[in-house]
C-alpha cells in the first residue's frame, strides 16, 4: 500500500467481517453476499465513485459478486491468487477438514504452529518469521480462527453461484490484469491456463522468479506485485 500511495493512488481497504480487526459475530451465518453489500456500503460512507478493484483469494469472490451487480463504478480488475472458478479450487487438507462437520471442533486445535506449517505448503518463497507471525495476529485477533469453518462456506457459495461468477469474471469488459503465483497448490498455473484461454485480452503476469511464487503473491513478492499494480492501477 504505501508504495501505491507514493505513486499518487488513493488506497482503500477494509477487513471483511469475520477478518482481522473487524466484527467477529460467533452464530453469523457468514455470506459473500454480505461481504460485497459491506463494501457497497463502505464505497458509499466514504464517497467512492469510479474505482479499481484488486482482490485475493476470499476476496476474489466478493469482487466477482460486485462485478455482476453490475457495477460500472469499477474501472479496472486486477486479481491475484483465488478460485475464480470452483471446479479448480484445491483446499489444503487442513482447509477440507474445517470445512467438515468436525470443523468446528477442529478449529480450537489450530496454533500458531499449524498455522505457520500450513502456510509454508502454499507460499513457494521463503517468508520472514515476522511477516507469518503478522499475518496469525490478524487471523486470531479476537479468537477469529475459530470462525474458519463458517468462514469456509464459501467453497459452497462459489458452486452455487458458479453460473453467475464465472460469466461476471469472464465478461467484465474494463482493463483485466492477473498477478499471479503459479506454484501455488490451491490456485495456481492450473488456473491460468483457463484465464488465458477464456480471457484473452486480460493481461497475465506469472510469478515465475526465480525463485516462482506461490498463494501470496502480496507477501512473497511484495515489490513486484507493487510495481505491476503500480502500473496498471496508474494507466489511465
């Protein structure tokens, strides 16, 4: 972000709800409907009208459910590493027992440790120990890695509204680029090769390194995802 910001780019973010330092409600029935009606409201309390829209992993289904909204506030697309299409999606095992009826059971087993383990499975490059610990203080803040298996019904929300992200993703006319990790396991090269032969014009930007990159593009190669957002988000 600060590296956008120095290019003259207003940055916006947010913490989705269940996420980070947002409300963590425990019986919530949690909906990426919800989410995109969030960030609806967001753009309005905070006047944004035409705007980019970059979106990772969860938030890759947020924004394909505003893109078929109809949103023309949005200018242009950048994605990173998700499961833009559900068929491809491939959970980590960790990530396909929370999402079983022994998730919420299982979820007050997972540690720091775990966490850290599961991260090195989907990350190709080498992380600070720091940067890992950063990212479990968001996760856990407010005791929010027991939501994981609420959280993860997206992986049913994804399925039953395929037919009407997918087409949203697919037939979004603005400029589109993918920055993208392709060593990653759950989202990775798999992916592209369906992004290139369904989306043509987009513009595909594959992390190969050396070394390549995987899940996190943001955190594996912070530099490099900045310098191509940079530049696309600057284009006019």
């Amino acid at each position: 972000m600060p590296q956008l910001v120095a290019r003259g780019l207003r940055v916006t973010t947010c913490d989705l709800l269940g996420f980070g330092h947002s409300d963590k409600p425990r019986a919530h029935r949690y909906s990426v409907l919800e989410q995109a009606d969030l960030v609806e409201d967001l753009w309005h309390r905070l006047g944004i009208g035409a705007t980019a829209l970059v979106a990772h992993d969860y938030g890759v289904s947020v924004a394909q459910e505003l893109l078929a909204r109809g949103h023309g506030r949005v200018t242009r697309m950048a994605w990173l590493n998700g499961g833009l299409y559900p068929e491809l999606h491939r959970p980590i095992r960790v990530q396909r027992l929370l999402h079983g009826p022994l998730g919420p059971l299982l979820a007050h087993a997972v540690s720091e440790r775990g966490f850290r383990s599961s991260m090195h499975r989907v990350m190709a490059r080498p992380v600070t120990d720091h940067a890992l610990h950063e990212m479990w203080l968001g996760i856990s803040h407010d005791d929010g890695h027991l939501l994981a298996p609420r959280l993860l019904r997206y992986i049913d929300e994804r399925r039953a509204y395929r037919d009407r992200w997918v087409p949203a993703l697919e037939d979004y006319p603005g400029p589109t680029l993918f920055a993208w990790g392709p060593a990653d396991p759950i989202s990775g090269a798999h992916v592209l090769e369906r992004v290139r032969e369904r989306i043509p014009h987009a513009t595909v930007a594959e992390l190969t390194g050396p070394p390549t990159v995987g899940h996190y593009p943001q955190v594996e190669a912070p530099d490099e995802v900045a310098a191509l957002l940079g530049e696309f988000l600057a284009t006019r």
